[in-house]
C-alpha cells in the first residue's frame, strides 16, 4: 500500500474510517481485481473499468474518492444473491484512467450513466458511499430514468468547512501540504486532481434536490466527518427520503455495521416507499 501522504480523499475515507473499524481480511474473491468478472468501457477518451457479480435487477455500487470497489467487499457478497450487482472504479481512481487536467463529481456522474448505457440498463438501484453518495445523487438529478431507488451514506452538498468534522478539516489541509511538497510525479498529480475537486466541490443547492424523483435512503454516523446536521439537510430536501442515523459510527457506515446496513438497505429496495405518520408507534 501506498504511504498516507499519497492517498487524500482514500486516507480520509480510508485511513481516519475505514481502518477505524478494524477490518478484517475476507478470504476468496480479491474484489477490484477479478479478470473473471472485471471489464472496460471507453467512454469521453477514457477508460471505466467494473466488475459485475450476480443476476436479478441491476445494483450499481459507487465508491468514495480515492478509494475502489473493493471498498464494497462487505458489501458485493450479500447484494450478489440478490441482485446483479455493478462495481465499478470512478474515473482516474482504482483502474480506471483519466488523463485530465482537472475532474468533477458531474463528469462521474455522467461516467455512471455511461456504464449503465453500455450494459443497455435502463435504470438501476445504487448504492453511494462519501462521494459515491455524492455521484448518486447527481445521477439521480442529471440522469433521473437511471436511478430506481438510492441508498447513499456520508455524502455533502458543499465543500465549505462548516459542514465537516474540524479534525477532518485539517487533516485535509495537511495532506494538501504534503503532496505539494511530494514530488510530482504523475501518480502525485492525480491524487492533488483528486483531493482539489474535493476542495472546491460540489456545489450542489439543498433546493435542488427536491428535483430528485426516485426514493432516497439518507445515511451518516453520528461521528461522521460529514456532521449529521448537513445530512438532515440532504434528507429534508428530498421529497420521498428515509433517514438512518448510525450510533457510534464514523463515516464508514456500511463497514463498521455491514450486516446491518446490507439488510435495511435490501430491505429499503425491496419495499414500496411509504411516508410514515407521527402517530404510527402501534403500526
């Protein structure tokens, strides 16, 4: 594994979540690098690689900055025996390529309905994790007839400060510093693409996400680097929206409570979205 220092958005999501929760190794497949299940498609002079495991309704699962689908290994095996599931590496992250100058979170998410488009899949559940979360609800508002139902966790709408964790705030600041004072070679200058469009993205009004049309299940730990006021905030602007609130939970909802996380959000698919009234405690 590459040092720290060399990876911003996946030491975020990795290092300060993900290895918080100590996780164990699951022995089999090696997710993210399965020639048996794993294919490319070119899309806008790039290169979008994804696995496919599984048959029945389409689940395309989308990973945090950073990171790949192996983020996912919790999650691939339960999903799998229900769903045909798409994991697929975002663009200039796992190993899929980007050779640009600079990236936006609307340039993944047009990248996703591409996916989607080359496998002739007309719409489909997804599953969004930190950014993933961020490109499901672009999808969902740039591409509304692709997304059945979304289950997104530790998303934001903005990159202001304010709506961050302060150690979370500057431990980006200070991995900033770092890569500018790495050598930049192109590896580097892929991981500052990355970590600048998370400084400066997204911008995404709370109002327009009352546009989205299709059920949304609104995930984030009570510890989360994105604070659970900015997640209330996402579920209150969202018309059909459930919200999940995990105890004790950083940002890495769907490792630290797999079994957990995996069932609700099964459970979210399978079931019509109906509102709740205040008084149903006996229903």
């Amino acid at each position: 594994m590459r040092k720290c220092i060399k990876l911003p958005m996946a030491v975020w999501l990795v290092c300060i979540a993900f290895y918080a929760d100590a996780q164990k190794n699951i022995p089999g497949i090696n997710y993210g690098s399965n020639a048996s299940a794993g294919k490319y498609i070119s899309t806008r002079g790039i290169e979008i690689y994804y696995e496919i495991y599984g048959k029945g309704a389409p689940l395309l699962l989308i990973h945090g900055n950073g990171g790949s689908i192996n983020n996912f290994k919790y999650q691939i095996p339960y999903f799998s025996k229900y769903y045909r599931v798409i994991a697929v590496d975002s663009r200039a992250q796992g190993k899929s390529t980007d050779y640009g100058d600079s990236l936006t979170y609307e340039m993944m998410a047009d990248d996703f309905n591409a996916v989607l488009d080359s496998l002739h899949i007309d719409s489909a559940y997804v599953i969004g994790w930190s950014d993933g979360g961020i490109n499901g609800l672009l999808l969902a508002l740039r591409h509304p007839e692709k997304v059945k139902k979304l289950a997104e966790t530790g998303a934001n709408l903005i990159p202001d400060t304010s709506v961050f964790d302060p150690a979370g705030n500057a431990f980006i600041e200070s991995t900033v510093n770092d890569l500018h004072n790495h050598e930049m070679d192109k590896d580097a200058k892929n991981q500052l693409k990355l970590v600048h469009m998370m400084q400066i993205e997204p911008n995404i009004p709370s109002v327009s996400l009352r546009n989205i049309k299709c059920p949304v299940f609104v995930i984030g730990g009570d510890h989360d680097v994105i604070l659970p006021f900015h997640t209330l905030e996402i579920f209150n602007n969202i018309n059909r929206a459930y919200l999940w609130i995990l105890p004790r939970s950083g940002h890495a909802t769907l490792q630290r409570y797999h079994d957990e996380f995996n069932q609700k959000v099964h459970d979210f698919f399978t079931r019509p979205y109906t509102r709740p009234q205040w008084d149903d405690w006996d229903k």
